[in-house]
C-alpha cells in the first residue's frame, strides 16, 4: 500500500494527495513565498515574528477551517439529572413525579420545562408497563403537532427513567371545568375542533389515542388545547386494522373496547363523544356508584341528553356516542373530517383552528413563566426532591428493554452544534498570532410528562398526572365520579 499518498505527504520531492494527484500549485506557493535562507542559522529566540506563509494569506480563495473540539473529535450532546433545577412538584402518581424544572446548561439554559420522572423498577414488574413507557417515548419522539405535547429531552439512569417535556403553565382542562361546572356551547367548541385535530393528525401517523378525558387535555400559556399522556397509544395502526388491548379510563372507554371485540380509531370518537357531554353537562353521559355497574351502562344504558343543549350539539353527541361502530360519526376513511363537517362546529374556519388564530375563552393569568397557580397546590406545596431509588431490581431474561432511551429534540441539536461550532472556533490571522473564542459547553434536556388514570386487564386503576412544559396530566382523578 502507498503509505505517501494515502496521508498525501512528500515522496522523492513531490506532494501527493490520496489519488495520486500532484500538488503543483501548493508546491510553488510555499517556493514562492517562504525565503528560507533568511531562517538559517537563527539562534532560538531571536525571531520575532512568524514567516511570510500562504497559512496566513487572507484572501477570498482560501477555505479556512475552524479549529476546535467540535471539528476535531465531535461528540453526542447528553444531559442528566445535574443539568436541571428542580423548582416545583407538579404531580405525583404511582411510577414517578412530574417536576417543574428550570435548565441549567446549554443553548435552552433558564428555559423551564416538565420533568417526568419514572421508576424502573416499578414498571418493569409488567411487560405491559414497559410496552406502554416505549410507547410514549417513541410517540412523542415522532408525533410533532401545535396540539400535541412536545418532548426535549429523554434520558435514564440505573434506577429511573426521565422525559422533559414542554412546560405547560395553563393546566389542565379537568381542572378549569371542575371549577365552571359546565362549559357554554361556544367554549366546548373551540377545545373540542384542537382536540379534533389533534385526534386527526394522530390517526394519519397510525396512532389510536385511546386515553381521551380531561385530565389528559392540558393548556399553553395562551390557552391552546395540548394532548398528553401516550402511555395507552397504539401505533402502526393502518386502514380498519383493530387491536384488542384492554385499556382506558372507564367512563370514557368504547362499547368494544369493553367487549373486547377488536378496536380501532374510532374508539377516539366516542370518547370525544363522552367528553363533550362531560362538558356540556358537568359529567360523563354513563356513571354509576361501582365500575361494574358503570360498564354496564356504557354497553347497554339509554343516552340521556338534558334539554337545555342546542338540537346541533345534541346530534353530534348522539351520532359520536354510536354503540355499532359502523354508524358511528367518523368511523369511516373519512374519519375526522366527517365531524368536521358537522353543524356544531358550521361557525368555525377550520384552518385558523390548525393555524391556532383562534381566541380561546380562557386566558391563562400567568404571573412569569415559572407561575403555578393553575396547578393542584397538594402537589406544588411539596419538597421538589427527586428521591434516590430504594433497591436495586433486576432486568428482564431477554436484556434492558430501555436500550435507546435517550433522545435529544433535533431543533436543539442544531442549535448546540451551531454554538459549539462558533465558541470553539480558532482562526489563524495574517499577523501571525491566533484568536481563540471563549470556550463553552452546550447540554441539551429532555422533558417528560405522564398522567395515567388506566384501567388494565385487572381492571386496577393507575394514577398519574404530571404536567409541564410537555404537558402531561397533574392529578389522579380516576374515580372522580363515584
């Protein structure tokens, strides 16, 4: 192998690079321009300045190259638990916390965020708790929408896994209508057409929702619809394919999904259905005082609809809440737009819904970017301690099921590589001395957020309501209504 030409260095007097090529050109600038006797027989120390060399010409021509740590041994940005300041404590469930948290490092340094924080050990105990925390990560990895919670940073240690998410200071809907009781017709539908979106740019992903209810509906700071909580997504969903999976919160859960005879997106229709109702009257259309009582209601009890809501509102809520799927609004290829076509949103422009130009009736009254007040004050009052993990738990026979974790939002990877490129920059001057910029490392995090009101195989309840800047669910208010 010819050695010289691969490092392209000088053979038997010429310059190769590693095609063999000769470099001429270069040769003659460094004859032309280097007076070499003139640095003969120099005693050490008594040159003053650099020699004239084409390493210092500025000229136009000249492709210049910055020097540093970025350039010369690029790295992966990572960030960990010390890159954040933990402010308040926003939720609390059975696998974690959901933390207000303020950055420390990097381009987004100050900037506040949701932290979620789970325990392995508590969901490794269940293959299907492990299914559903990839499948939140997955999906917030990959769903990006102005109505969907969006994820900054993931990472994990031994004992815990963490999602940063957006901060979300306008709470959640569940508590704005506990505390109207009802919402009037014009303020269910602006919620309802974001969540309409939202629900439509998940099923065009493939992706069943399967959650739907107030708690998982949080606010920006502007007032705009947010979904949170993917734990009980599920993905790859394509054409009429159904799936079977047990899950839920009850009240808003589909006949089928009851029956266990096969779902599919139109599940997310009737829980609109439900929540619209929920919205409207003060609570979900079938309760009853135990869970058996009130699956039997959803499968087989008469829909009820108070007098006082308008003849549009009162069809839509009946063409949703369909018990035979096929009649069901939105259940055919059509899907959302079939709702979208119904008289109850006929004063809406649709794309200023997806614009987000719409004014929502409720402003959050936000003192700074670290208020909480919309947030439960059993939660905000507590110690903001991410506690260390109690005992140590051992992993599944087949491996970690949490490899690739870890994920950092491409919009701050960008941003880091552009600083890390500029702060780490080093220029050759034609002077001869050289200018180093200040040096600066950039962290990036992940946010996360997850509330879980679900019902499993068990039919066992599992709260968890965090929120923040990805917006997540705050309370455990599954049993709200009994």
């Amino acid at each position: 192998m010819d050695m010289g030409g691969m490092f392209g260095i000088e053979l038997n007097g010429r310059i190769e690079d590693g095609c063999g090529r000769l470099w001429q050109e270069q040769e003659e600038v460094i004859d032309d321009d280097m007076d070499c006797e003139a640095y003969q027989n120099v005693a050490d120390g008594q040159i003053t300045s650099p020699p004239p060399s084409s390493s210092y010409i500025d000229a136009p021509n000249l492709e210049t190259l910055d020097i540093g740590e970025a350039s010369v041994n690029p790295v992966g940005i990572k960030v960990g638990k010390q890159d954040f300041k933990f402010l308040k404590v926003l939720g609390k469930g059975g696998y974690g916390k959901v933390f207000q948290v303020q950055k420390l490092t990097g381009t987004d340094k100050d900037e506040i965020f949701a932290m979620k924080v789970l325990r392995k050990a508590t969901i490794i105990r269940n293959q299907k708790d492990i299914g559903h925390t990839k499948a939140e990560r997955n999906i917030l990895e990959a769903v990006k929408s102005p109505f969907i919670c969006g994820l900054n940073y993931a990472f994990q240690t031994d004992g815990k896994l963490y999602l940063i998410l957006e901060y979300l200071s306008g709470g959640e809907l569940f508590m704005h209508l506990e505390r109207e009781g009802t919402f009037m017709e014009s303020t269910a539908a602006f919620y309802l057409s974001e969540i309409v979106v939202a629900l439509e740019h998940l099923h065009n992903e493939g992706i069943i929702y399967r959650d739907l209810k107030p708690e998982n509906i949080m606010l920006d700071a502007r007032g705009h619809v947010k979904l949170t909580d993917f734990g009980l997504c599920k993905e790859a969903i394509e054409g009429d394919q159904k799936t079977h999976t047990f899950c839920g919160t009850i009240e808003y859960m589909a006949p089928e999904i009851l029956l266990r005879c096969g779902h599919a997106k139109a599940v997310d229709w009737w829980s609109l259905g439900a929540l619209m109702f929920d919205m409207l009257t003060g609570g979900p259309p079938f309760r009853a005082e135990n869970r058996k009582r009130t699956i039997d209601k959803i499968i087989k009890g008469r829909l009820t609809l108070p007098a006082y809501l308008s003849i549009s509102a009162r069809d839509l809520i009946k063409k949703l809440l369909k018990r035979h799927v096929e009649t069901r609004l939105g259940a055919s290829e059509a899907d959302a737009a079939e709702i979208k076509g119904h008289d109850f949103f006929a004063h809406l422009d649709w794309n200023c819904v997806l614009q987000r130009e719409m004014p929502p009736p409720f402003t959050p009254q936000i003192v700074d970017e670290t208020d909480v007040s919309l947030f439960d004050t059993k939660f905000t009052r507590m110690t903001p301690v991410d506690s260390p993990c109690e005992s140590a738990f051992s992993l599944p026979h087949d491996g970690d099921p949490f490899i690739g974790f870890s994920y950092t939002a491409p919009s701050i990877l960008k941003a880091e590589q552009t600083t890390t490129s500029r702060h780490h920059s080093r220029r050759l001057h034609p002077h001869g001395h050289s200018h180093a910029h200040p040096q600066g490392h950039c962290n990036t995090n992940a946010n996360f957020m997850r509330c879980e009101s679900v019902i499993e195989e068990n039919m066992e309840a599992i709260g968890y309501t965090p929120a923040g800047a990805q917006c997540n669910n705050f309370h455990h208010a599954f049993n709200r209504y009994s």
